[in-house]
C-alpha cells in the first residue's frame, strides 16, 4: 500500500473514529445519569475492550504495559489527565453555559492543535491549509451560531468551554506523537485507564448517582463506552499514525455534523437550514485542508 492510499485510510478511519464519538450526546440525553457519571461510564465500559484488543495485539509475545522508552510513559499518562479533563469541563460548561457555546469552545481545537504542533513540532501550516481550517471553523461557527449566546452569568461555562478545547487539543498532540511508536490500543488503553478513576472520583465528590436505574440505562452506558470511546477514540488514534495533528484536527470537525444528524434520527431535533449551511462549509473547508496538505 503506498503512502497516499494509507493517508486515505486513515483519513476515513479519522471520520469513522468522529461518527462514533458523535453518539456521545444520544447516549447520554437519553440516560437517566448526570454527565459526570455518563463520563466515568463512558471510561469504565472502554476498558474491557480495550483489554482484549491489547491481549490479542500482544498475543505470542510478552505483554509489555509500555513502550520501550521510558518518557513515553509519562506521555501516555498525559493522554488520560488530558482527556479526563476535557470531558470534566465539558459536561460542566455544557451546564453552565448553553450547549452550542460548549460545542463551539470544544470544536475550536483545531487552532490549539495547529498552533501547538507548529511551535511544538515545528509542523509549518501553509496559506492553503490555514483557509481550509479557518473554512472549517467558521462552517462550525454557522451551524451553533443561531443558539450560541455569550457574555453575562454564562462566561464561567464560557471558559471551561475553551478549558475543554484546549485539552482535547492537549490530548491530540499527545497521542500524535506517540502514534509512531506506540499501537493505538496501547495508547486508548492507557488514556481510559488513567481516566477512568477520576471521573469516578469527580462524579462522587458531585454526589450524583453512578449507577443507572433501569436496563435500559445500563445499554445507553455499555454502549456509550463501547461505542463512543473504544470504537471512536479507537479509529481516532489509528488515523493519527499517517496524518499531521494539524489536519487530523481538522478532519475530527465531522463529528458536529454526525452529533447533528443523529440528534434528528433519534432524538428527533430538528436541523436548520442554518445548520445545512455550517455543515457544508465545515465539509469544504475539510477538503481544503486536504488538498492543500497534499
């Protein structure tokens, strides 16, 4: 397979990974959990998966619970603060702010992302690729632009809403640079490991309930994990190891979209016209970051 045909792949693993993770807001709107709760959850379920897929990745040879250089540990824990933070201020500001303000601080990570891997990486965007991204985010501007309300008693949900896309940033520069050496079931495991015990605390300091009422709930918190985080985080990762952060980023702004349209199928939200418009900048300022990356 030669190199464009693997960005390819990856690049259809990355909207694969963004789908998946899109169902996040239908699980947890239907659970009769509180976000925090949904989170540990989200974490908890992961974990299983996440095993077998490392016992088959490491089967006939020995099981080494982390790469061969010792730092990478440490980056590997990062992964897990960062991304147990971000769903931490997400699901706060989501109650403190309104919900598209929270969506758009998130899904402005694509600037954090670029910006970090150019100072950090010295990954140099060009013109092109920056029209793409600033395409792509305005795209995402339109579709919560009609909702979004900022400024008065919501500026504290306001800046966790950008805490939160900060550490999402965080953690896709983390895990784009182990991608080259370590798998990306070594990477999720680690990151829902190191995850899951903090949310589990956070959740219980906030006195919420962990465990769902009914089977139903349980279903929405198997999938959720399942679904949501081993799944889509799990083809996230993988496209990470043949596609620059910067663009990755970019490319992770599908998920709006897919949250958008599973939210009408089977919350039955209604979509805008306003929103159809966001979403077809959003998908062509994606494709020119595509073109111009290649």
């Amino acid at each position: 397979m030669d190199d464009r045909s693997r960005q390819n792949l990856a690049l259809a693993a990355l909207v694969l990974g963004a789908s998946a993770t899109a169902f996040n807001p239908v699980f947890v709107r239907l659970s009769d959990l509180e976000p925090t709760a949904s989170g540990f959850h989200r974490m908890a379920w992961a974990l299983p998966v996440l095993w077998i897929w490392m016992g088959f990745e490491t089967r006939g040879r020995p099981l080494h619970s982390a790469p061969a250089r010792r730092g990478d540990r440490w980056l590997l824990a990062l992964c897990g603060l960062f991304f147990a933070a971000d769903l931490l201020a997400l699901h706060w500001s989501i109650r403190l702010t309104a919900v598209a303000n929270a969506i758009l601080f998130l899904n402005a990570q694509p600037i954090y992302v670029v910006l970090g891997a150019w100072i950090l990486f010295g990954e140099r965007p060009t013109l092109a690729f920056l029209g793409g991204v600033a395409a792509a985010l305005t795209g995402a501007l339109i579709m919560v632009g009609e909702s979004a309300a900022f400024g008065g008693d919501r500026l504290l949900g306001d800046a966790l809403g950008i805490f939160a896309g900060l550490c999402y940033g965080g953690y896709i520069l983390t895990a784009s640079r182990l991608r080259s050496r370590a798998s990306s079931a070594m990477i999720n495991t680690w990151t829902v490991s190191v995850a899951c015990p903090l949310l589990l605390v956070a959740a219980l300091l906030s006195g919420q309930p962990i465990l769902p009422g009914s089977l139903n709930g349980w279903l929405l918190m198997i999938g959720l994990g399942v679904i949501s985080q081993a799944g889509g985080q799990g083809f996230i990762v993988w496209g990470l190891a043949h596609l620059s952060a910067g663009f990755s980023s970019v490319a992770l702004l599908v998920a709006p979209i897919a949250s958008a349209l599973f939210a009408w199928v089977f919350l039955a939200e209604a979509v805008s016209h306003q929103q159809i418009i966001g979403m077809s900048v959003v998908l062509a300022g994606i494709y020119l970051a595509n073109r111009a990356r290649g």
